[in-house]
C-alpha cells in the first residue's frame, strides 16, 4: 500500500493512525497497525473480528481498494474489474450506499447496510460499535489553467 493509498482507506474507514503505525478506530480501539517494509513499502494489517454462526461467519470488514469483480476462466487466465476505493461499497442485500463502519459482512458472505444487517437480528460483529464514515475518496483530478471551463 502507498502512502497516499493508506490515506485514503484510513478516511474512508473514519480511522486514524496513532502512535508506532497503530491504526485506531474512533472511540480508539485499535483495530490494525501499519508498519515500514525495508524496501519502503507500507505494510498495513488489519483485524477483521467476527463469529460463527451455524454455518455463517459474521464479521466486520475495513473496506480496502479491490476489484470491482474477478472472473476464472476456464482456460486458468482471470480477468478483473475496476479498481473500488474503501469508500465504495454497496449493500449485497438491497444496492443501497454502506456508510457505516466497519461494514457487517454475514448471511454467506454479504455486505449489508445498518438496516439490511438489523433485518438478520444478529449481534453486530467485533468490538467497534459501527459508526457513519462520511468522507470519500475520489482520485485527483489535475485541472490545467485552473478553471474547469
Ligand atoms: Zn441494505
């Protein structure tokens, strides 16, 4: 992860880094840390809690930069989508935005919104309470001449 890439996930996740790289969520539970590879990349690691539920795992995911979608071909080559920001996500259930973090991800592997999620009546998983995240990342747009006309 860049720099510039660590920034951007950490606002869209409303999350902050402390002290020693140590990632905190608001309230300041620590829910990660970053540290400097020798070669001067930035390893970020991130605690994802959940629990187990019958056969369902319900965890709180920290919405990264990813692809849109992938596809396997049958041929073993794979093909993958857009790049997504850690602001963009949508709810699996019903296409609404997920503004909340960190965003409840269970019923098979779904991401749900705070309603789609309270609809399953399950308990909220790992120790951060979501909250609303409402920064968002959008890439640099370099304007010549400064104007946009
Ligand atoms: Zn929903």
């Amino acid at each position: 992860m860049t720099r510039e890439q660590l920034d951007c996930f950490l606002a869209a996740n409303g999350l902050h880094a402390g002290l020693d790289g140590v990632l905190l969520a608001p309230e300041g539970e620590q829910v990660g840390a970053a540290t400097l590879s020798g070669e001067g990349t930035l390893l970020v690691h991130v605690c994802e809690e959940g629990y187990r539920q019958g056969g369902d795992e319900v965890k709180a995911w920290w919405p990264e930069f990813r692809s849109a979608w992938m596809i396997v071909k049958p041929d073993g080559e794979t093909e993958y989508g857009d790049t997504l920001g850690p602001d963009q996500v949508i709810c699996d259930v019903c296409n609404a935005e997920v503004t909340i973090r960190p965003v409840p991800v269970g019923g098979g592997g779904y991401a749900h919104c705070r309603r789609c999620f309270g609809d399953l009546g399950l308990p909220f998983p790992g120790r951060v309470r979501p909250y609303e995240s409402t920064e968002r990342w959008r890439p640099v747009i370099e304007v010549n001449g400064g104007g946009l006309n």
